[in-house]
C-alpha cells in the first residue's frame, strides 16, 4: 500500500499552504485542530523560514505538506519544502464548481489539510 492510502496518526502535523502571487496563507495542525493561527507568509525565502520556525515551535520533524497546485504560483515553495522535508510534499488539486474563486479561503484550506490526512 502507498504512503497515500494510509491514515495519518493524529499527532502527525499537517501544514496546508495555499499560493498567491505575494503571499502564501498556511494552516498547521495536528488530529486535534489548529496548532496556530492561521498566518499569511510572504513567497520569498523568508516565508519559507517562518514556516521553517512555526514546524520547530511544535517539534514537527516529520511534517506532512499539502501544496495547492495553482499553475506556477506554488513550484518555489514545493521545491524548497521537498528539500528539507523529502517525502513530505503533496499536492492538492481542487476544484470548487458554483463557488467564488478567491485566494486563502478557509474552505481550500480545511480541504487540502482533510485530503492529506488520508
């Protein structure tokens, strides 16, 4: 069985990021909810090192990432996550037909952080 068809154990941390040109809104949590407020950081490199303090914060050795694919807006991000976390990345392909598409919404996120769960 691969590594998707198994469930996460609860305390596994998920971090769901969702790209924009600018800015990146990213969730962390774990089977018990929220570990953080959800933040908004920026795409370049130091987005990447908060992300890198918020996982270090919360012992989160082993995250699980699921990266929105939103055409070339997420590929820096993947790449440098796949760096330090190999193995930890997926991507989430969504789709919400009769809804509004718009950045950062909570409805994206709570989706790619179940469908990593899985």
């Amino acid at each position: 069985m691969s590594m998707l068809g198994v469930a996460l154990d609860p305390a596994t941390v998920i971090v769901a990021v969702d790209p924009g040109k600018v800015l990146n809104r990213v969730w962390v949590s774990n089977g018990a909810g929220l570990l953080a407020e959800p933040v908004s950081l920026p795409v370049s490199r130091e987005g990447v090192h908060v992300l890198e303090r918020l996982l270090a914060e919360r012992d989160a050795a082993e995250p699980v990432i699921a990266v929105e694919a939103t055409g070339d807006l997420h590929r820096s991000w993947v790449s440098e996550l796949e760096r330090r976390h190999p193995g930890s990345v997926r991507m989430s392909r969504r789709r919400k037909p009769g809804l509004r598409e718009c950045n950062w919404d909570r409805h994206g996120l709570r989706q790619m952080t179940a469908t990593a769960r899985r």
